[in-house]
C-alpha cells in the first residue's frame, strides 16, 4: 500500500511539473505552426538547418508576436547538434521589431560562445562551453534581473544585474543607461513581429555570414525565467534524439549526450599569444614568416601583405584588453601604417591602431573615440607597444613605459581624446559588439578612411599576447621586461 502511495505521488508531482512547464510554453517544435523557409526540413523530429547565404540557407520563422505578451522573462530549452565544421553563428533565435530593430536574439559562435543581445543595448557572451559534433541539452533563461545557462541541466554562466556577478562570461552594455538592467523588460515585444531560428532577422553587418548549419530538437520557449529545479528537470527527461546529420542522414539511437566544455580561464587573462613560428598564423600577399617573426613588405593599403588572427581572437575581451607586441616600423612618408585591426570583415571597424607619418600613433576603439599619444615613437627601431582598453580607460605603452592615455572621463595623460561619432564621457570599449566582431588583423586594416586609409605596414612584428585584461602600468612594465629579457629586441 505505501509502495503505491509513493508511486501515486510521485505520478501527480510529475503531471504537476508537466503543467507547470505547459502553462508557461510559448512555443514548442511540433505542436505549433512553424514556417520552413530556404533548404530547412523537419526530419526524424529534428529541425535540420543546411547552412547557406544569409536568408538563404534555409531557417525557421516562428509564428508572429509570439513574444508579444511576454513580460519581464523568457527561456528556452532545447537539444542542439552544431557540427564541427560550423563556420558562423548558430542562432537560437532572433526576434525584431518587424525586421528592423533588434529586439532579441542569441547565437551560439563557431567556438562554442554563447552569446546574447538584448535590445542592442546589453550584450552577454559567455565563456566557449558549447561543444560541437554531438547532441546537446542546452537551457537558457532571461529576466530583467538575471541570465542563466545551463548545460545537460548544470548551471555554467550567468550574468546578475543586481550584483554584478558574473560567471564564466561578461556582460556589457552597449547603447546608454543604468547597467542595474539586463534591459529585457524595456523591450517593445508588442512590435516585436518577426522570429527566426537559425538566423538572424536585423541585417546591419553584425554576423551576416550565413544561415546557421545545426540541427535543433524538443525546442521549447517560455514566456517565463526557468529555475535550476526547472532546467535539471527538464535535462532529466530529456532523451537524446535520434536525427542524424546531415540532413537526409538516417536515424541513429543512442547517440552521444553533450555535456558543457571546460571553461579554463587563465588567471593572467591571456587569451591569444603569437610568437609567429612557422605555419602558426595565416599570412596574406607579401606577408611572410621567416625566423620566428612576422615580416611586413608594405604596400598599398589591404593589397600588399598582412597576417590574419584567429576568428573571435577578441571575442572574450569584453569590457577590457591589452594587446602587446614587438614592432620595427620602417619610414613611410607615402601614408599612416596600420599596426592592426578588429572588424567584421569589411564592415564597421571595431579597434583598430596605425602610426602615422610623423611616428604619433593612433589608437581607434568603435569609430567613436581616438586617443593619440603627444610624443612619437621612433622608426626603423624595435619598440614593444602595450595597447590598453577598458570601458574606463584607453592607454598606450612604449617598452613598458606610458605612452599616452584617456581616462574617462575627460581626463587625459600626455595624450589627445577624441569624440568622432559621438559626445558622452565612455571610452566606446564597451560597446564594440565583439560576436559579430570575428576577424583581426595584423599589418593592414579594413574599412575605408578615404583619402587618409594609409597604406600597409613594411616592417617586422613579433611576440604578440592578447588579454582579457587591462593591465596596469606595473604589468605592463613587468611584461616588457620579461619579453624582452627572451627576446632582446630592445637595447
């Protein structure tokens, strides 16, 4: 008798956890109307996406409104399978004011960022914990106070807006006012007609390099925030799906359950380092690597020769970096040389440095600020440069010494700000949109400057190091010296 008590009860706990989860469902794949657009099927219970041009690939469109009534939280649970080869953004969803102004959307990144934009003024990005090539529980949850992820049913990051806590990710705030907000609740949804799976619906250069390539499984929204009792529930009934890739692939049971990467932050904030061995880094035109360094031939500007960055090199700086590196410049009376550069692909720049003519140099974060440094750094000598940025400071530093800085706000140190697109007391650091920022270079830049975009850098380059984090002029002093003690570049 108690044996079928304990079973009764645990029956009526289970249909109660079921209809708690109903009454806050939205959306869920293979109940409700969905729109199959370009090569996107359903297979197996799967909607499998092939990858292609933007709006062309193949996508979902959810039904319109959905998120209309919505309040101040929602959530999405879902398997997700992103094959290794995967070369843009898989996006879970995307929802606009009528294709234009970006209300929400979240992407997973080729290197297995999750990241999310809310309003296009709070961006969350978290460490690369989403892995490739197998199916992958993945819940993530959104108020106007908090986000969470969770993987396989374990919380691995989130952002609290109350306390500022963040865990394995960042969070920035992009367009103005309080960061006390994840801005979730400021959202228009009631015009917030448009909603797409696996691509993006605001085309505005921010990732439009393609529809995603992914499958997605038992994909649920919620007009509610999902708790950790809630995610680790719904992982535990949750089964593996059988859809197979690629599409057109037969079903396959008991496939691999993806769990959550190691998010193994280095304590220092190191993130990329290039001593430019050979085949380390990918060279383009004249360009060459030759005795352990990066030679620069020069040439006019994106046509003689630069080396090329791994993708997402500085997705993970978020609301600060440093980037240093040994540079020999040679004279270039013909044009500024550029020493590097952020941007998505030819579009808006995001960070970008070049030495002009008479040895100042000039470092550029968003297109809307510039800080120069009074005094000129000298040619055809080896120098060790330190660029650093935070949403509070925007510095340089010469073989471990201070350059010039701007300190937010409105305080500079031998040094010129300049406000170029816009006049409010930021450093812009904060507000480069680093998802869609996926490709660095060194060498060279991107997007025009008309008749001043320079030319590319002729000199040599070598022992690059980009951080995660500002360091302060007593790092920086200790990093050059170390570097240089190895190196012995500068005398």
């Amino acid at each position: 008798m108690k044996k079928w008590l304990i079973l009764a009860l645990a029956l009526v706990m289970c249909l109660m956890s079921v209809s708690a989860f109903a009454d806050g469902e939205l959306f869920k794949l293979g109940e409700n109307e969905l729109t199959l657009m370009g090569g996107a099927v359903i297979e197996d219970g799967a909607l499998k996406l092939p990858g292609g041009a933007s709006h062309e690939g193949g996508y979902a469109v959810l039904p319109e409104k959905l998120i209309g009534e919505v309040t101040d939280s929602m959530s999405l649970s879902t398997w997700v399978y992103i094959p290794e080869d995967a070369k843009v953004n898989t996006y879970l969803f995307s929802f606009a004011n009528g294709g234009a102004w970006p209300a929400v959307f979240a992407c997973v990144t080729p290197q297995g960022n999750l990241a999310l934009n809310i309003d296009y003024r709070g961006n969350l990005c978290t460490e690369a914990l989403v892995p490739a090539g197998v199916w992958t529980y993945i819940t993530l949850s959104i108020s106007t106070q908090e986000i969470d992820l969770y993987i396989a049913g374990e919380l691995k990051a989130s952002y609290n807006a109350v306390s500022h806590e963040e865990v394995n990710c960042y969070w920035c705030v992009t367009n103005g006012g309080t960061a006390d907000t994840t801005f979730f609740g400021n959202l228009n949804k009631i015009d917030a007609v448009e909603g797409l799976i696996g691509t993006v619906t605001w085309v505005n250069g921010y990732d439009q390099l393609g529809d995603a390539t992914a499958m997605f499984a038992d994909y649920v929204l919620y007009a509610k925030a999902l708790t950790a009792d809630e995610a680790a529930a719904l992982y535990a009934g949750a089964k593996v799906p059988a859809a197979a890739w690629p599409i057109g692939a037969a079903a396959v049971e008991g496939q691999e359950d993806g769990k959550a990467k190691d998010a193994s932050i280095p304590e220092d904030g190191l993130r990329l380092s290039v001593s430019f061995a050979d085949d380390e880094i990918e060279t383009v035109g004249n360009a060459q690597i030759k005795d352990g360094k990066l030679i620069l031939n020069g040439g006019a500007w994106r046509e003689g020769g630069h080396a090329l960055l791994p993708e997402n090199a500085l997705l993970m700086c978020g609301n600060e970096m440093t980037l240093s590196m040994f540079v020999n410049i040679e004279p270039a009376p013909e044009g500024r040389s550029f020493l590097f550069a952020f941007s998505n692909r030819d579009s808006w720049p995001g960070l970008y440095s070049f030495v002009d003519v008479d040895g100042l140099v000039h470092f550029n974060v968003d297109y809307r600020g510039e800080m120069i440094p009074q005094k000129a750094i000298e040619f055809g000598k080896w120098n060790h440069l330190t660029f650093v940025a935070s949403t509070t400071e925007v510095s340089v530093y010469v073989n471990g010494e201070l350059l010039g800085a701007y300190y937010c706000p409105y305080d500079t140190k031998d040094a010129e700000w300049e406000f170029l697109n816009s006049w409010t007391d930021w450093t812009y650091f904060g507000y480069v949109e680093k998802t869609g920022l996926r490709t660095g270079r060194i060498g060279s830049g991107y997007l025009s400057l008309g008749d001043q975009s320079g030319i590319d850098m002729k000199g040599e380059i070598d022992e690059l190091r980009l951080y995660s984090k500002a360091l302060n002029a007593e790092q920086v002093k200790a990093l050059f010296e170390t570097e240089n003690a190895a190196a012995g570049y500068v005398d």
